[in-house]
C-alpha cells in the first residue's frame, strides 16, 4: 500500500507472485485497452437497465457482469485455450508452432470451428493490438503465446483469409506468456469494464427519469473516452 | 406432491401453514395477475440483453430479477408498510380505518410522499384490481388490508384526486390479509415474472442472432398473452 | 385469472399453449417434488449469505440463483438432451428404444462421461421418482421420454450398475413428453427453488445478527418442510 | 495506453478528468487497501459457493457482489454523505468543522444512529487509515473530507468514546476530498475486490470438490495476503 499500483495488487493476488515494473506497465495498458466501447456495449445497457428501475450499485454492476458471456467479452479464456494447445502440441511432438498453425487451422476448418481472437467484426486491423504487442516485446514479456497467435495469423492469410487479431486475442497470447490459468482469463476484461459501468449506472441514476426506455443506438453517454487519452 | 398445487406449496413454504383451497385459488389469481407486461418492461429486456451476449439460463434469469427494483415491480412491499402502519394506528389510537385514511393522505401530501399502490401510469382502472378484489371477499380472505386501500382510494377522490388502485396496491392489500409479512411481499412479483423472463430468454437464444441491439419498442415476442386467458 | 392455476399460466407461457387439468395436476407435482432439499443447498447458503451483508430480496433472490449450475439443479436441461438424443437415434435407425439404451450405455461407458439423471448420492430409490411416473402414467403423460429413461435405468441394472432414477432425470423425461424446449428444462428447478429462497432470506434478515459466519451444517431453519405434506 | 495506469483510466472514466501522477499514487494505494480481508469475507463466500455449483466466473464474481452491501463493503457512501452534510452546513452556517461535529454528534446520538466510517470491530487503530492520510496530505489531497471525519473522530473522543476511523472511513474521506460523487463511493471497494474474488474462485474451481459443504471459519485459503506487501 502506497508502494504497488493496483495491476500489481492484481497480478499477485492472482499468481501469487509481485509483478516486476515491467509487468506491471504491460498489465496496465491490457487493462487499459479493455476499459470501455461505448454505449451500445451489452454489459453497459443491461447495467443502465437495471440502473434505471432503481438497483442499488452493486447489483447494477451486477446486472452488467452478467452480460459479459461467450459473444461479449468472454472470448479471452477461449483463445487462451487454443494457445495453449498449440504450445503444448509442439512441445510434445516436436514441431515448431508454424507447423502446428498450419495443422490446426486445417484441423478447425474441417470442424467449422472458429478460432477465438482472430477477426473482427469493424476494424481491418485492431490498434490496440500493435501497441500491447509492441509494448510486450519491448519489455521483454513476449513469448510463446505472442507468438502462436502471430502464427496462426500469418498462415490464415497465407490461404487467403485476413483475420487481424482483435483486442482479445492479444489480451490472451499475452496472458499465456504472463502465465496466468486460462480459467481466469476472462477476468481481465471483466476488471476493465467496472468503471465504465460504474459510469453508466451514475450517468443514468443521475441524469434520466427512472423506467425509461433506453434505446442501444440512441444512448446520451457523453463522458470521457478513456481510449483518446 | 400430486395432491397440493404449486401455489399452495409457495404459501406453505413462506408461512409454514398449508392454506385452504379458497386461498390457494387467490394465490393462483395473484400469481397470474402479475405474469407479463409484455416485453417492453426492464426485466425482460435486462434478461434478453444477458441472453443476447451467451449467458446460461439462471444468469439471464438474474439479470431479469435484478431489473426488478422499487421503480418496477417492487412496490407491493412499500404499500404493505403502508396499510399496516394505517391499521395499527387504527388500533392503537381507537379510530376508524376511514379516519386513519384522511390524516394519512394530509400527512403524506404535506411530505410530498406518493402512496405506494395507487395511481397507475397507463390505466385509470386497473381491471385486475377489481377482479382480485372481488374474489378475495367472495373466498372470504379480504379483510382489513383491502379495507385500509379502498378507504385511501375513497378519500383521495374526496379530494379531487382520482388515483386507481394498481395491481400492486391490489396484491400488497391482499397479502396483508393473507398475513405474508411485507418484507417478501415483493416475492409474489418475483415469482410471477420467472416464466415470462424464461420465455423472453428462450426465443432470444433459439431466434434472434447474438449481440443485436435490442430495441425496448421493437421486441419481437409474440408468444402467447397469458393475460388474455 | 381466477380461473388457471400459476401452473397452468407457467406452461402456457413457455408453450403457448394452455394446458389440460392434467397436464396442469402433473406441473403442479412436478414443481412441488423440487421445492425445497433443506438448508444445505448451495443456492440456499449463498442467498442467506447475500441477505445477512443487507441484501435487498431481489439481490439476495439473485445470489441464490447464480448457485443454481450443473452440479447442482442444472442437470435437468443435461438429462433432456439425452433422452431427446435417444429417442431420435431410434427414430432415424428404427431401433427400439431398449437398443439404443444399450447402445448409448456402451458409447457414454467407453468416454467415462456419465449420464444426467440417473445416480444419487443420498437416496438408493427417490421416492419422488415413482410417485412423478406413476401420476404422469396415470395422466396419460407418460411417452417416449418416460420410456427412454426406464430402458437406460434397466439395461444399467442389466450390468450390474444400480442407478436410480433420480428426480431431475424423472423431471427431465416427463418435461420431454410435455414437448418443454431442452434448453429451458433448468427452469422448472429454478421456479421451484424460489420461494424456499424467499424463506431462508426471510428468516436470515428477521432472526439473525447481519455478517455472522454461515455454517453450511448447522444453519437454523425450521421452518416447515413441504415435502412431507 | 501504455501511458497512463489503471488507476488513472479508473478516475477518468468516473469524472472525467484525467488525474495528476500524485492522484494516481494516492487512488493506488486506496485500491489496494481494500483489496481483501481473507477468506471469512462474505462476498468471497458467496463467490465461492456459486463457483462450487460449477458457475462461470462472471457468475461467480456475480454472486460475490451481490454480498457487498450495507453491512459489508458498502460504508463508504453512506460515510461520505455524513461527511458531505457537515461540510455543508459549516458553510451554510457559518460555523467550523469542529463546532458542526459536535452538533452532529449529539444529534445522531439523540437519534441513536450510527457515523459511517467511525468505529471497528477488531482493531483499535486501522493502519491502513493512517497510512491513507498520511499520504493524502503528503500529495496535498487532503481537505475538508479528512478534516471533517477527523473533527469527528476527535469530538467523539472528547465525550469518552474513542471510534477509530476505519478504512471505510478513511475511503469516504479522501473521496470526498477527490470530488467523487457520493453515490458510486461503493465502486472503489467492490472493484479492489474483484481481483480476490477471482482468486477464491479459481482456488475453488480447481482444488475443491464440487458442491463440498464450504464452511466460512475453515475455508483452505493459502494465497498470497496483499496487504502484507
């Protein structure tokens, strides 16, 4: 207390390990990058909704977190998964993780499987990626996750297919290489989206008349974007 | 099992005491009263925009019920406080319930306090509230609580003020009669809500793609109106 | 209203169809037979838990909800699936039901994975089991989904593995031959849990200090308990 | 991104400023003191009974939260309204803090109500508050927030009662101090308690037998202890 930021106190109740300043820097541009999409957000509009027929904070919140699923930010514990075979698969049959790519790209699209963190529904290219990926290797963190998942980027465009990695596929190679349990990589986004829905809720308790009906396109959130900073 | 219903069951277990068929068929009544206001309310709403995103059954199901607070379907308590504090001075100050009722509406008007039950946005008779009513003096079940809201009910439209009596100042009436103490009486919304907030969950999962933005004046239910029975 | 019973309007709700007194007789035992196991459940703890920090009763009603997951009350939607995989597997290979319960045996044994709804830990035989298939047999309920699960529980017995039927697979088959959706199964558990919720938060907020250590052991519920009626 | 902490983006999101280095140091060390309090919390818990059920972990942080209310983890806003008031009136009525904490003191001990943020049960001293106050006024923070719970604190002293200022206390203070609104106070502490509860869920998901009876004086909690650091 008044000697670790608050991603460290993250990082060791987490690992059980106190992050080095490195770590610690990385870990708060991966919360940072996460922080808020806007108003149209699931986890924000089911936050206000509950907001709006007079939910005390905590189950606004709690409203909002429970939006936070497999189609809205629950895809980092997934593409963890998928980096983590990878990673396994070449380790154990002696292959490099180009060639693993290679076959598992195969292997996913005879299943029809997707794999999660590639692809994006508006950006051609997510940002966010570069710099968390650029800061990665700059402080020396990038390993074999960055690296699978730059694999498997690469040899999808190889057969024609350009899938940027999305923000949260690099949240997840960069969670495999900080060696966090996949099971609790979904925490990272949930962490980063609470100030945003605390926002909300306020902006909606204060400001709008109780039970209104609140429109996903038509939203009146007019505070800061932490993404401009 | 097979012999009581689920209603006299919901009774036995928050009263300890098995009712008679007269006040299982009011339960049934009550429940059914509250069932669904079709999809524009929050619950429902909260519960598609939990749904939307991937979440499991009982998650979706808690969104919804967190959506229920003292601005949407949680009013039955605050009207039960109220017509038990009318009854009891009543009784400790050997008045009548219609005396009680005129220095309450002075005292509240001069707080600027709404009395919970009465006034309905939509309705200027709510048809429910007749229907229960008439039944719980027909079954015998209707005694004081719904005495002390027709007696407010009565003596505001002395005053010039029309304010019906809603559905939840019908349910808190009765199930102050029914002895159900007010602290759960908001359980009875609760309850009757559930199936509707599963059948908004399921049609969003089974027809609707994830992720849309659910528009509170465009949802497209068109399952069955139960109140139309 | 005044004239369905709750049960009757949860069926039409989720169908869209208003159901025979049968029919509405048979929902009725089933929610009944899940109503309450005492005040061990998880769903029980964690919703007295929430309500002795000063949960209001939707949160508190939230919390226990949330404790409602596959290994515990969430196995009826599992079991479903199963029984509706069976029963097509006949259909489309013109197989007895009894052969694909062998078949199924063979196949779930070689993959370790167990089938939901048959097996219990406390009961050798549910007595609830009996009296749900004797009354939906007796209603002219009883199909296909009440058959399936009888042809597995006797081709188990037949190598020498005793698993009764316990109640979420006897809900699990009758829910199959009321036509109820697989995906919504989990639903009539959680309707039933309610009011025993609505009970332990009651009783955790009138009669216990606020924060005391919960033991999941020694909790002091006495109210009454509605399977013995 | 990669140039402001966490900490930081936290603040610009609730106000829409983005805070100075010391701000950021100090709102660091006000997260982290509320980081957790082991594992006889009531939101670990809950956290950890819904996770035993097999929950996802948005649901299990869910039924965490759901636990942090008045007499958990929810002081802060009710400490900072008191606070809020007695600067007010000072100014309104042209009085010192001091004179308005004596007045305050004899007119909620009239009413026999409880100061937030006054008070513990376990220790006589919180360390964490004097090491919050110390650096509030080292970073010149602090203001009339810590003055006027300080005027509290010695006021209450004077008449025989000595109340140590808690770390909810101390919270409520320096948020005052830091122009947060009052009513999302609660989010600092619920967001400091997510990392743990993230903690306790994964430890039960991946040590703990499902569905075990988790008993809260015995809970095998061997992680680290932040506050330690």
């Amino acid at each position: 207390m008044g000697h670790v930021t608050f991603s460290q106190a993250v990082y060791l109740a987490l690992t059980g390990v106190l992050p080095s300043p490195e770590v610690a820097k990385l870990l708060d541009a991966m919360l940072v990058s996460s922080i808020d999409h806007g108003p149209t957000a699931p986890s924000a509009y089911a936050a206000r909704t509950s907001a709006s027929t007079g939910a005390p904070l905590n189950a606004a919140i709690g409203a909002g977190i429970l939006s936070i699923n497999r189609f809205h930010g629950a895809a980092i514990s997934d593409g963890m998964m998928v980096l983590l075979e990878g990673i396994q698969r070449a380790q154990d049959e002696k292959k490099t993780l180009d060639e693993i790519a290679v076959e598992m790209i195969a292997e996913y699209g005879a299943q029809k499987k997707r794999i999660g963190g590639l692809g994006h529904r508006i950006h051609s290219d997510d940002p966010r990626t570069a710099k968390l990926f650029s800061l990665a290797k700059e402080l020396g963190v990038a390993g074999q996750g960055v690296q699978m998942i730059e694999a498997l980027h690469k040899h999808f465009h190889a057969i024609g297919k350009d899938l940027p990695i999305n923000v949260d596929g690099a949240l997840a190679a960069i969670l495999v290489d900080l060696e966090i349990p996949p099971e609790i990589g979904n925490a990272f986004f949930i962490m980063a989206r609470i100030p945003g829905l605390v926002a909300h809720i306020f902006e909606e308790q204060s400001r709008e008349r109780p039970m209104r009906h609140i429109h996903p396109t038509d939203v009146t959130y007019d505070g800061p974007d932490p993404r401009s900073v």
